[in-house]
C-alpha cells in the first residue's frame, strides 16, 4: 500500500501529452480589424468638446448680474494657503466698451466687469473651468488647474470677430492691473 502511494503522487504530477502540447503552442493572436471605429469609439469633435466645456463652465441663461464698480483704493488680498486666488480682469479696449462682461466658474456666475475693472476669488486646489460672456458673442472658455496659495490672473478680452477669450497673464502684469483698476462688484436679479 505505501509503494502504490507514491506511485499514484507521482502519475498524478506528470502531466499527459495532450497538456504538453498545448503548454507548447503559443496563444492566439488577438484579432486586429482595419474596420472603422463604432460610434462609441468615435472620437468628439471640437464642437462637441467646446459645447461640453461651455456646459461645464457658464452660469445658467435665466440670470441677470448687475455691475457695480468700488471707489477708492483697495488693498488686494492675498492668497489663502489652503485656496488659489484668482483675480479677473477687464482690460481697457475700445471693442466692447460700452457692455459688461459676465464671467462663470464650474457653472456658476462669479462676478461682472466693464473696461478697467477687476474682481477676485477665492477657489479650492483643483480643475476648473471657467466662462466668459458677452453680449452677443460666443463665450469664452478655459480650463484651469488650481494650485494651494498661488494667485492667478485672467484678463476679459472681447475681440473684434464676435467672441470672448479668456487669457492667463504673468504674475507682474497681473499685478500691475489689479494696481491701476478699480475692483467691481455685481448683485445676482433672476430673469422673470
């Protein structure tokens, strides 16, 4: 009985040669198809993104902001540790001058300019996506990632060709605006 024992371990361990066989042939090669791509492999077009970033970024249509511009010199703050601070600014531009800016982050309305003007916020570190309208022209848009206790400076820009655009500065000519424009308010009226 002990010798029939390890006789059977031992039959039992040496695989037979049909499992040889197959250890020995190499795997099947994945199907590669020169097919188009389904539709949701299909990649979004530029219209498609543009239209996704403006839904993530404007406020909501049935919002009226109404400007206000500060009097008087203002300190600016600083940036928290914990937040970035972002300062928006609408340079002086004889395109546009007469309308106010509206500007949105993460889908929500934060603040209204007219030339020389400037406001600011604070925002948690992270993506964020922002939005700039005018009246009468395709907004805006731009995507931002937000650092702890960095300040950023983004300038309104109404072009000529009906658009906003929205422009990232350098810190030195960020600061050099902030210093020479006035800071504006806005109130939030909801459309009837």
């Amino acid at each position: 009985m002990r010798t029939l024992q390890p006789i059977c371990l031992a039959v039992l361990l040496v695989p037979g040669p049909t499992g040889l066989a197959r250890a020995q042939e190499p795997p099947p090669a994945p199907s590669q198809s020169h097919s188009a791509p389904r539709a949701e492999e299909k990649q979004r077009t530029a219209k498609e993104t543009k239209k996704e970033l403006e839904d993530l970024a404007c406020g909501p249509s049935n919002v009226h902001l109404l400007h206000h511009t500060v009097d008087g010199p203002l300190t600016p703050p600083e940036p928290r540790p914990d937040k970035g601070l972002i300062y928006v600014i609408r340079t002086k531009n004889i395109v546009g001058s007469g309308e106010q800016a509206n500007f949105a982050m993460d889908g929500r309305w934060v603040g209204a300019n007219r030339i020389g003007n400037y406001f600011y916020l604070q925002a948690d570190p992270g993506p964020h996506y922002f939005c700039l309208k005018y009246w009468g022209a395709h907004p805006g848009l731009l995507s931002l990632v937000i650092e702890k206790g960095k300040a950023y400076y983004l300038r309104e820009i109404i072009t000529l060709g009906n658009s906003a655009e929205i422009d990232l500065l350098d810190e030195k000519e960020g600061k050099q605006y902030v210093a020479e424009y006035r800071r504006s308010t806005f109130e939030v009226k909801r459309k009837k």
